[in-house]
C-alpha cells in the first residue's frame, strides 16, 4: 500500500495547540467497526460504551522532561530530545541541524554541560554527556518533549498535562496521549460499570512518532521499543479472552504492547521489546476495541487504527471529524472504535 492512501486534510485551526481547560472535557466520537455508524459523545462518558466484564488496558509510562536547548560548537541554537538512555553518561538522541552534527561535534548546554557527538545513526545520534543527567538535573533544565504541530514552547501548565494521573515508571520521550483524557472520576466510573482496569509499560520513543518517509508502507522498519506486561494484567487479559469478554487497549502503545506479548496461545507476562508494525492486512489476537487520539496523516499510528477498522471507514470517520469540528493529535479529542 502507499503511504498517500492514509493522506487526509485537516484545517490548521482543528490542530489543538492546548488541552482543554479541564482533564476529561474532550469529545469523544465513537466508531462501530462492524456498520460502520458513528456517535457523537464526550469522554467524560465513555463507561457507558464499555461493557461489564471488559479489561480495560491502559500503559503508565511516565514522559520525561526530554527536551534540552542549547548550542553547537559550530555555532547555531541545537534542541536535543533525549531518546533513552544507553550508559550512565551515553543517551541516544534526536536533535535539530541534526545533519551538520556529526562524530566530534560538542554542545553546550544549560549549567556548563557539555554533550559530545559520538556516532551519527541514521534518525539519531549518541551522545556522551559530560555528567550523568539525572531526574533532578532534567527537573531544572529540561522542557515536556510537545510535538512539532504544537507550535508553541511549553508553559509550567504542560508539565502536569502533557502526562497521564496514573503515569509511573518514568522512560517515554512522549506522552501515550490516549491516556491524557482520563481523570480519577472517569477511572471510577469506569470501574462503578464493571470495568477491570489494568495496566502494561511501553516507552514511547522512535517506534511510535518516527513518520514514514517511504512511498510504500511496506518497506518502512519500526524503531525498537520495550515493554512489561505484568503478571496481573497478563492473568486479566487471558482470563477474558477465554470468557471472551473484550479486551479494551487505551492508546496506540497499549495495542502494540498487548499484540506483541501474544505468543500464539495467550499474553504473556514479562519484560519485551518490539518492533511491530501494524497496518492494514494483520491479524489482531488480543484487542477487541480501542480507546485512541485522532492520529496524523500519513503516520503509523492511523496506519494501526485503519487496520483495526478499515482504512476507508476511519478516513470517513475523519472526514465527519474535521466537519464537526472535532480537535486534533496529541491534546485534540478521541475516539473509541469498537
């Protein structure tokens, strides 16, 4: 397939540039896979579209304060978004004039720390930092890693927004952001219905925001990414597939987590990694309905719903989004396709 066939316009005034003013308060537009049919809803609400009985799979990955700025020993401002850590002083990164940056190259950043270039990847670089970037030093120096469509530096307000309530285990260099819409009350509801709520860890990193810059999807290789599925929720999760109770995943991440812990007979428990990629033609084993942002053109990720839905129904269900007015990416509205 090409990757124009997952192209679609939307006005730049439907691109959210903020969250909404109270967690919980975005629109929800629900898909029905099978007919196709779509309702309009609000977040706040979403218990009453899940069933009894139904896990509901959420990934708590906490989003670092990833983002550095300083400058290049060649001179010109450099950001660096630091991608995971590879040695106590070693992280791979991406950054911007990344091109001109190449083995040898310093950067200067806040508090006289310096980075040094040492081997150029082909969408990254590994940097030696001359200390150990601990949380503290990223606490005082570091920005929340917004997407590039968020046009606009970061506010104190988005380091509280641009991460979940139930965030944990800090390794994401972006927010799973299907998760920024559930506030402690939609949680409860969501358990007052009969809904299991449960949890699995995916750090967010090259896999799941890198674009596809080839013409045929096919030929585009993910980025590895590391995952843990508790024992619990593995227990939770095979429990009601043998039920056969839906299984819910809340994000992109969440999917790709539960797909790629499927050994062939049940999810399994533990720490992975994954490269999976999915569009249109695969097989889901585990998920039976999602919870999702609406995604950007051409990605991934609308790669991954559409093979969950039907490319041509979630382009339709984009279309009606963006005539209704509907916000978009990572602190836009969500859908819920069942």
């Amino acid at each position: 397939m090409l990757t124009t066939d997952f192209s679609f316009n939307v006005p730049d005034e439907l691109i959210a540039q903020e969250p909404t003013a109270e967690r919980g308060a975005s629109r929800l537009l629900v898909l029905d896979r099978t007919s196709g049919s779509l309702t309009h809803s609000k977040v706040a609400d979403i218990a009453s579209f899940v069933p009894a009985g139904a896990v509901m799979v959420f990934n708590d990955s906490r989003v670092r304060r990833a983002r550095l700025f300083g400058a290049s020993s060649g001179g010109g401002k450099v950001e660096v978004l630091l991608l995971r850590r590879e040695g106590p002083r070693l992280w791979a990164a991406m950054t911007t004039r990344m091109a001109k940056l190449k083995p040898g190259r310093r950067l200067d950043l806040p508090e006289g720390v310096t980075a040094d270039v040492i081997e150029a990847r082909a969408d990254e670089r590994l940097l030696s930092f001359s200390i150990e970037l601990d949380d503290e030093y990223l606490e005082r120096n570091g920005h929340p890693p917004l997407p590039p469509y968020i046009r606009r530096a970061s506010v104190p307000a988005d380091a509280e927004r641009y991460q979940t309530i139930y965030a944990r285990e800090q390794g994401s260099a972006a927010a799973p952001t299907a998760g920024l819409h559930f506030t402690t009350t939609i949680l409860d509801s969501l358990v007052a219905a009969g809904v299991e709520v449960r949890f699995v860890t995916l750090h967010v990193g090259l896999g799941t925001f890198l674009p596809v810059r080839s013409a045929s999807i096919e030929e585009h290789r993910m980025h590895v990414e590391h995952y843990t599925v508790p024992v619990q929720t593995a227990e939770a999760i095979n429990a009601a597939k043998a039920d056969k109770r839906p299984v819910i995943a809340v994000g992109t991440t969440s999917v790709r987590t539960l797909e790629s812990a499927w050994d062939g007979h049940c999810v399994a428990s533990g720490d992975g990694a994954t490269s999976i990629f999915i569009y249109p033609g695969y097989r889901f084993n585990v998920v039976d309905a999602m919870f999702t942002n609406f995604h950007t053109p051409e990605s991934t990720l609308l790669m991954l719903v559409s093979a969950f839905a039907g490319r041509e129904r979630i382009l339709a269900a984009y279309e009606e989004a963006v005539e209704q007015r509907y916000r978009f990416f990572s602190y836009g509205d969500a859908m819920f396709i069942r």
